[in-house]
C-alpha cells in the first residue's frame, strides 16, 4: 500500500503542496483502484479477444482505419465496437481483429493470411504509411500492447508499434511487420468469497463473488514485432490458425520488403507469463510518471508569482487606500476643502469608476462564456485528479468535459444577464433574451465553424478523425437541446435577480482622461506573461499528451497548478486596475479583462514555437491546419476563462473599495451635518415650542434643509428640492436621520435599514459624497 499525505495547515503553500501530493499518487488500498475498468476473470482455455484501433502518427495527426491497409480481416468478418462521444471525437475506431488467444495457452507460428499480390496504389500507401511512421495500436482486456525498445543503456517504453520501417542503404528500402510476439501477463486470481469494492469506467461498482473458484487476470500485454519474409513451402495449403512448420525465426529468416508483386503472409507468436502484478496495479506501467521534479518546479515558481503579487495587492490595499480614506476623515472641514482642489490620483475618478463600457453587451456576453469555461475546467481536473477520467477509460474525459460545459450553460446565462443588467442600469426589461441567446452561440458556435472547416478536411483526405454525419447532428441536438435551454433558463433567473447597486453615483459628464507617454495596452499585453509563468512548464506536457501521443496522468499537479493561475490571474488583473486608476484612467473594465486573459496570446505563441521546433516533422497542409485550429480553439477558451477570473476580481475589489470609500465620506458627513443642526435647534427650542407638534417638524425639517444648503455646494440643494413636490414623508425622515440621538454613526448600512424609498437613500449617499 501507498499513501502520501500532506499536512493541511494554516499555510496556503503547506495546503497546495499537500494537495498535489495527495491527488497526484495513486492509492493502492485494498481492491479499490481508481484508474482501471471491471476484472475480468479468466478460466484456463477461455478465448481472449484482441481489438485494433486506428492507425495514428505524429508526422501527420491524421488517423486511418486499421483495415485500410491490407491486413488480414477476421473470419467473422469486420465488427465496429461501439464508442462513445469522446473517443469517437478523438478519431477512435476500436474493430475486432483476426488475433485469437486462449487463456495460459502457448501458441507459436501461427499462420493468418496471405495478402494478393500487391499491386502499385498499395505499395504506394504502404509505403507513404512507413514514411509517416504510422503505428498500429492494438488492445487486449482494455490493455494497449506496450513495446519496449532498446537505446543504449536505456530501456524506451511505447504502446503499439509500427507499420514498418525503413532503411536508408541508399535504396531507401521499406519492410513491413508481419510477425507479432505477443506476451500476456497474468496473474492467478484466488476467489476468498468476499466482496469487492471496485472503480470502473462506468464508476463505482460493487464485485459480490460467492466462492466459485478462481482463474486468471490479464495484467499485461507486451508485443515484439519483426518483419519476415516465409517462403511459400512454409505456408502452402495452410489455413487461418494452422500452425507454420518450420517455427519462426525472426533472428534468421529475411525480412519482407514493400514491392509492386509481392504477397505478404501474417502471422503472430503469443506466450503466457505469470505475473506477480495484480489487477489493481496493471496501469501502472502505463501512468508511471516522469519528470516529477519539473512539476514541482513549475509550482514553485508559481508560488513565488503569487507571493509577490499578493504582496504588492497588500501594499495598495491595506496601506495606500486605507491610510489615504482614513487621513482623509480625520481632517476638518477647511482642511478637506482644500484638499479637495489638490486631490489627483484614483480619488478623482469616483464618480467615473463604474461608467458603463463601451460594448457592454459584448463584455457580459464574454464573462458569461469564461464563468461556463473556467467552471468546466476546474470541475472536468479535478475529477480527473480523483482518478474518475483515467485512460483507462478511453474518451471519458472529453465526454465528461463535453457534458459539464452543456450543464454549466445555466450559470452562463445567470451571470451573463446579470451583469449586462447591472451595466445598462436595468433600462431594457427585455433585452436579456438576445444576451442570453448570444451566451448560448457565441464561444460553441465559433468552436462549431472550426470544428467544420477541419472535419471538411479530414472527409477529404479519408481519414477516421472525420465526424460521422449522424456524430454531427448529435452535437447539434445536444446544442440546442441542451446547453441553449439550461442557457436561457439561466438568462430568465438572471433577468429576475437584482441588479448590482452601485454603491457611488456616476458623474453626467465624463471625466476628461489625462495624455500618457505610452499606450495603455502595452502595459495590459505584459501582464499576461505572469500567468503564463504559472502554466507554461505543464502546457509541455499537455502539448505533448496531445500530439505526441503520450499519457498525461499528473492531474494532481494540473489541479494544483489550475488554483494557482487563478490567484495570479486575480491578482494581476486588480494591480493593474489600481495602476489605470492612480493615473486617472477609469476605462478600465476590458483592460482587466485582458490583463489576465492576455495570457491566451502567449499560449498562441508557444504554440507557434511548438510546431517550429517540437514538432518539425510535421507534415503536410492537412495536418498544419489541424494543428492550428485546433490551437487557436484552445486559445479562445483560455482567454475567456481568465480573462473572466480577472475582469470579475478587479469587479469586486472596485466594488469593495468604493463601499469603503463612501461608508466613511458619509459617516463624516453624518456627524458634520448632525452637530451643527443640534446646536441650531438647541438654540432655537424656546421659539418653537409653542407650535403644534406637526408645526414643530415642518420646522425643524426646514431648519434642517437650510443648514445643509449653506455647509454643501448649490447642487445639494438642487438635489433637495426634488422632495419638495413628493410627500412630508420625506421631509420627516431627513429631520429624523439629522436630530436622531440613535444617529452617533451615520453610516450608509444605517440608512437603508431606516429608509423605505431607495431613492432616499440615494439622494443622501450623493449629498455626502460632495464633501
């Protein structure tokens, strides 16, 4: 048994560590296995099957059918086994194959067939497919055939193997593999009559064995291929399965080369070996993971992004606006007079920071779309670190990608509306249903128009990675039938939820944004190399799982690395927005929202870099186009996933700060206002007392209202007169809020518990934001 467990401190650093730790190893515990799919279990002489998938290459990233080249086809004849819609997505076609074993039973030169003489188009295409380093890959049990190859002292490990290969002796000679050994591990399974608590590609199932023997487990499957030429007394009369006499040799016999004329015979070796691996651990030589301390540098280095970050975020936070809001409070009247002609900096922008954007429609439309990416991403890797999306399970984590961004439609319709409504200021009651409409089709059907154009390629070239028509209507169905609902669902909630309430009041008139020396956006375009840092060392790894065809099982780290480029991508996006701020620019919703999501370019750039020079091999315009499609499919969802991160952290920090901000203007006010009526009234009491007690209010709210006008600009006063046709109500509660004893802190929370209309309160928070 393996356990490794991190201790969950108080530290953030202590906690993330812990939790790559724990999620990035598996568990061997018991019968509980995580990554594998259900034990089968084997009698002696029971028939195996072995099934082929599609032929696949690096050169090309085209796949093909495994029965496009001239293999034998099994007697029954060809048999798709079904997949679901990741795997066919991905360009699996799993088929039956003419392989045939029998548990723990040796078999030797076993004879499948004799192509037809090769005429010139198959030689052309075997030969293009050797050229293009096409490997066959080829499954027993759920287990990919892993060939083992010999370079120097090291021993590479590889599933499948190829078509053929090719000798440069001048001639450039191609051969093809036509002999297989096969080796299959077992493991002798010893039924004790208990149950079993077992994970499975379908999920969690529970084995109930009542005592009934036991038997054989395939916990491995291992083959050696060689290529040789049999001479035709050896294979004459002989039928699929007969045995060839004399055995092969690979180490003797010639090998069988790719000529217009020539017949290929197939024939295959396959050995049983006990094995001393149970079932539980049997992909571990598939998820054997490399390069841990690369990933533990990644997240370190993370680490230190955040730290500083998260140190400079402190800095404006809690000592510059902070101790700006509080010297601010305690100066007196006069001082904050003229203090007021000398503000510069963020100060000045209050009334602007919450301005509407241009093309704010488009901005919630994009937010909506990143909550649903981002909330996809995060639930799709951290089920994957569970072990619930392991290649085991093949496709699984593209089909459960698919349906948690169809089920997360309805957070991107709420968050859309209710954003689009905050920054119209809720004037078009219907106007939610196009948003929610356009949430629904912007990213899927940008994502639909790409996913065409390359099916439409891949139609023509015939390979398998094309979309079967029926494939394509599914993906339509589950569109609109699905994902556009939940979508709209979403819009009608958000369409009846209130709108954010902006905690200060917007100027009319635009503040005039002072000339810079330099073009905001540079400075936007840099920050994303911050959260680029964070991510670049594990999108290697990603990059290569998926076209150099290796297995990515480190999703622990991936997780952990997932948190960790959120925080910067929060943190970087609120630094910069202060940064426009302080010099007085308030245009600052779409430079936050790219100041994360700038990251996406430099993704698009590594991306470039990584077809130039990791995979300079890289074939033809089909693939070349595969390739960037599929790059800048990924770009568009990673710049709206952080940039939504960012956009909506500089959001709430804005927001938070502006409370605060007004909180204290009002609460100064408050007392102002409330210690210089007292002192009126007081001195006015004996005259007034011989008036009715109705006569008394009207009185003193009259008092009141002058006092204000003559300590606050002529537009207070504007401001007051808008109660004056309205009701006495209104008057009555403005004297209360003034004289009230129980007013000693006159903050905004104060107002709206005592205030019925909104609009009084909004009229008051405008009279002490003037101060």
């Amino acid at each position: 048994m393996v356990y490794r467990r991190g201790y969950a401190g108080p530290s953030l650093v202590i906690l993330l560590f812990g939790l790559s730790c724990f999620l990035s190893t598996p568990f061997h515990v018991g019968a509980f296995y995580l990554p594998g799919s259900y034990m089968k279990i084997f009698s002696l002489n029971d028939d195996l099957s072995v099934m082929v998938n599609s032929l696949t290459s690096i050169e090309t990233e085209l796949p093909f059918g495994y029965y496009t080249l001239p293999y034998c086809v099994p007697q029954e004849g060809e048999k798709h086994i079904s997949e679901n819609l990741g795997e066919l997505l991905m360009g699996d076609r799993i088929e039956n194959s003419p392989f045939k074993f029998h548990m723990n039973v040796n078999e030797s030169s076993i004879f499948l067939c004799t192509t037809p003489k090769l005429n010139s188009a198959t030689v052309n295409m075997l030969k293009q497919r050797i050229t293009d380093l096409y490997q066959v890959n080829i499954m027993l049990d759920n287990l990919p055939a892993i060939r083992y190859v010999k370079a120097g002292d090291y021993r590479l490990q590889t599933t499948g193997f190829p078509v053929g290969y090719q000798e440069e002796d001048g001639r450039q000679q191609h051969f093809i593999i036509n002999h297989l050994r096969f080796t299959v591990l077992i493991h002798e399974y010893q039924d004790t009559g208990s149950g079993a608590a077992m994970s499975t590609e379908d999920g969690m199932s529970v084995l109930d064995s009542g005592g009934s023997g036991s038997g054989f487990q395939v916990v491995g499957f291992e083959v050696t291929p060689c290529s040789i030429r049999h001479t035709k007394q050896s294979i004459s009369n002989l039928q699929m399965y007969d045995k060839i006499s004399p055995p092969v040799d690979c180490d003797q016999a010639s090998q069988q080369p790719v000529q217009e004329g020539e017949q290929i015979t197939f024939s295959y070796d396959v050995s049983f070996v006990k094995s001393d691996i149970r079932w539980p651990s049997r992909w571990d030589a598939y998820l054997r993971m490399e390069g841990a301390r690369v990933h533990w540098f990644s997240i370190l280095n993370s680490l230190m992004v955040i730290a500083i970050l998260a140190g400079i975020v402190f800095l404006i936070f809690l000592r510059t606006v902070r101790r700006d809001l509080t010297k601010y409070e305690e100066l007196d009247k006069e001082a904050q007079a003229q203090m007021s002609e000398e503000l510069s900096g963020w100060k000045l922008v209050v009334g602007d920071v919450f301005r509407a954007p241009e093309h704010a429609d488009l901005l919630s439309i994009m937010v909506g779309n990143g909550v649903q990416i981002a909330g996809m991403a995060v639930a799709t890797i951290f089920f994957a670190a569970l072990g619930f999306m392991s290649p085991a399970a093949r496709g699984m984590l593209l089909s459960g990608m698919i349906l948690l961004y169809l089920v997360l439609g309805i957070l991107a319709g709420y968050v859309a509306v209710r954003l689009w409504r905050t920054l119209q200021g809720n004037i078009d009651p219907t106007g939610w249903r196009s948003v929610t409409w356009r949430v629904a089709c912007f990213f899927p059907g940008i994502a639909f128009a790409i996913l065409t154009i390359l099916n439409s390629l891949l139609r023509a070239s015939k390979s398998t990675g094309a979309l079967p028509i029926s494939l394509y209507f599914v993906l339509l169905a589950l569109w609109f039938c699905i994902s556009v609902p939940l979508t709209l669902l979403g819009g009608f909630f958000g369409a009846r939820a209130e709108h954010i309430q902006y905690p200060v009041r917007t100027n009319q008139i635009p503040r005039e944004i002072p000339q810079r020396k330099y073009p905001s956006w540079l400075l936007v375009l840099g920050a994303g190399t911050l959260p680029f840092g964070t991510l670049f060392i594990e999108l290697f790894f990603i990059m290569s799982s998926i076209w150099l065809g290796r297995v990515y099982y480190v999703f622990g780290f991936l997780l952990v690395v997932l948190v960790l480029l959120v925080i910067v991508c929060a943190e970087v996006s609120v630094v910069l927005t202060y940064m426009h701020l302080c010099v007085e620019d308030w245009r600052w919703w779409w430079k936050a929202f790219f100041a994360s999501g700038s990251v996406g370019i430099y993704v698009l750039i590594y991306a470039i870099n990584y077809l130039v020079f990791d995979l300079p091999s890289l074939s033809g315009p089909v693939s070349t186009a595969l390739y960037i499609g599929y790059s800048l499919l990924m770009v568009l969802a990673i710049i709206l996933a952080t940039g939504t991160i960012g956009f909506l952290a500089s959001f709430w920090s804005n927001y938070r700060q502006s409370w605060s901000k007004n909180d204290k203007k009002c609460t100064t006010g408050g007392r102002m206002v409330m210690t210089y009526c007292e002192s009126v009234i007081q001195e006015l009491s004996d005259d007034i007392q011989h008036l009715a007690v109705g006569q008394q209010k009207a009185c003193l709210c009259n008092i009141c209202k002058d006092m204000v006008m003559q300590h606050y600009n002529h537009e207070l006063g504007a401001d007051l007169q808008l109660g004056e046709g309205g009701s006495s109500n209104w008057k009555w509660r403005s004297c209360v809020f003034i004289i009230s004893k129980e007013c000693s802190s006159l903050k905004l929370s104060f107002w709206r518990r005592a205030s019925s209309a909104m609009e009084i309160v909004e009229l008051w928070a405008a009279c002490f934001s003037s101060i």
